[in-house]
C-alpha cells in the first residue's frame, strides 16, 4: 500500500507538496541557525486518501516532546469547542482534555517546531494557530468530528483549517488513538486487544511518542471533506499528552518578512527546509508533472512516482530540454478556456523536477 518513496499530496487552498525520493537523515539546520532535526521525508507514510492523512515517524525528538509538556505543565485549563452557529467557545463533554497554547515566540525549540512544520505541509508558518498542547487523563476523549468550520464567524480570520497536525508527545499503554470512523482505509488494517474499542470503528494511529499524523480537512478543489471526520479515543491506561497544530486556507496572523537564512532568501522562515531538496542554483527542469483537481487524462507512467502517488489526480509527465537561449516566457499553469476544464478541472498545482 504504501512505498518507502512518499509523494506528498498536501494542498493549501490547493498546494501539492511532493517529496522528491532523497534522505535528509544526515543533514541538520534550523530557522534560527542553531542545529536541530530536519524533516526526513522517507519517514512519512501515506495511510489513507479518503481523507488525505499520513503519518511521520519520529517528528520530534524525546527532548522536544518533554520540553513541550513541560511548557505545559501547571498552565492547563479545560478545553473547549466552538459553538456550529455562533463560533463561540464552549464547553462540551465531547472533549473532556485539558490544554493550553503556546506561541512560536515562546523559545527556539517551538520556533524550530513551527518551521518544520511548514516545511513538511508546504504551507506557510502564518496560516497556523499557535500550537495546542493537550493532556488527556484516563477516561478523557474528544469524540468524533470535524476540523473545519460550520459557522461563519471563525472563517473571517484565516477561512477553513486546511490541515491538522498532531503531534504525539507521550506513549499511551492502551487507548488515546485517533480514528476516522469514515476512512477508505478502515477494513485493511486490522486490530487486536492492543487496540481500544473506539479504535476498532475506523482506521486508527497509535500515539507513540515523537510521531505526527498530518491529515487534510478539505478536498483538493477546497470543499471541505466530511471523510476527515475523526476522534481522539479515551485514555484507558497512562496518559496521553499531544500536540495540535490547526493550518488554516489563509493567513492567520502577520507572516514574517524578508528573512535570509544561509543562501536562501524568501519572505518565509522555511525557504531552508523547502530548499532541502537541492542546490536551487544547480536545478535543471527535466520534466514537469501536471495534477488536476478532479481525474487524471491518463495513467502516470513514471515509476518513481506511480508508486507513491495518488493515481487520480495525476495527468501527466512531460519531459522537456531546454537548448541554449530556449525558454518558456512568463505564463500560468491553471486554464482560462472552459474546454480543458471539462476533464478534471483546473490544474491545482505543478512538480518541476
């Protein structure tokens, strides 16, 4: 089902992400210039389509996941939820977690937990709330539910939450999974007495400490997803302490500006981390994939990426050379005719490799 090759599809208001089958295991930076753990993309695995959700193994270090609970520790009040009519937090027995928020400007180990994020989703650090920490004690849960907004109040700032990541910054003896009761994925995975009742009613993540679960709340074309329906099963032995970061289709706070970091310049903090990749100035354009919002053309025919990506939304792969003085002058990717738009819509996003 999966591949040690991951092509991350991840959308901001319809921005794909695809991870180019390197390891970054060996190489280390961070925002600030201090040193700290890169995101390795061949430790995200793809765990389901409908909806989008994959799993990062070892997202944060042992030290980083203390340190968030410690930050925590003495601060937590009883979490709330927002009111479907009015936007309005309020109190609910559907999430019985207690939490609290921290900022990036708390120190530099969030601030290095904030860009490796955006670098991971593709999606700017100014599109994120502050970072929920949460604690669930025995018997505590957050049943079933969206991540997107029904009323109309919390979409002025920032619009939809395009994406969730938890984070996992305890193990749990048994319980505390999240599940999503309404997965594609649900009937191939299959559970033992290790797994709790509520995690037999989808496909569940385990919370293992250091792990993350990136999952989307809304459809490539931006309607929201109904399938990312999920829940945070009750603790029935330990304790469970988390990490949230809620990402929204817009900004949500002031980005920052013009920062400059080693050889890259960008008005986002995580310029390095997309940067990873490569020498930008040593990239030859050798081929160019096209993903549409709806249904592909045609099959995918390289392998590389037939493996690990989702067949459905890729078009096609052109390979092009560009011989001295050639050029593709300035131009947009998505159609302004009707007639093209007919089979699979616009194109949402484009991979240059």
């Amino acid at each position: 089902m999966t591949s040690p090759y991951i092509l991350m599809v991840s959308l901001c208001l319809l921005t794909l992400d695809v991870f180019p089958p390197l390891s970054y295991a060996s190489i280390e930076t961070s925002k600030t210039g201090a040193f700290t753990k890169a995101f390795d993309p061949t430790r995200a695995t793809q765990v389901s389509w409908k909806p989008r959700a994959f799993v990062y193994t070892g997202f944060l270090s042992d030290e980083e996941c203390d340190h968030l609970i410690n930050l925590a520790k003495g601060k937590l009040v009883k979490s709330m939820v927002a009111n479907d009519e009015t936007g309005e937090s309020m109190d609910s027995q559907e999430r019985t977690s207690s939490g609290m928020i921290i900022f990036e400007t708390e120190d530099e180990i969030v601030s290095d937990i904030e860009a490796r994020i955006a670098g991971w989703t593709f999606l700017p650090e100014e599109n994120g709330e502050p970072i929920q920490i949460l604690r669930y004690e025995h018997g505590q849960k957050y049943e079933a539910h969206i991540d997107y907004f029904m009323d109309k109040v919390n979409q002025e700032v920032g619009g939809h939450r395009v994406a969730t990541v938890l984070m996992y910054l305890s193990d749990v003896n048994k319980g505390g999974e999240t599940v999503f009761p309404a997965s594609e994925a649900k009937g191939s995975q299959p559970k033992d007495d290790r797994w709790s009742d509520c995690a037999k009613n989808g496909y569940a993540v385990k919370p293992n400490k250091g792990d993350a679960l990136l999952f989307f709340s809304l459809h490539p074309d931006a309607t929201p997803d109904p399938d990312s329906l999920h829940a945070s099963c009750p603790v029935i032995e330990g304790e469970k302490w988390s990490a949230t970061k809620w990402i929204h289709v817009r900004a949500f706070r002031e980005p920052v500006k013009h920062s400059k970091m080693g050889n890259c310049l960008d008005e986002n903090d995580s310029c390095p981390f997309w940067a990873m990749a490569g020498d930008l100035q040593k990239v030859i354009v050798s081929s160019r994939l096209w993903f549409d919002i709806n249904h592909s053309l045609k099959p995918l025919v390289v392998h590389t990426f037939a493996e690990a990506s989702n067949p459905t939304l890729a078009v096609n792969e052109k390979i092009l050379r560009y011989e001295h003085g050639q050029k593709y002058e300035a131009h947009i990717d998505y159609f302004v005719d009707k007639v093209n738009q007919e089979v699979g819509g616009h194109r949402v996003a484009t991979a240059l490799m």
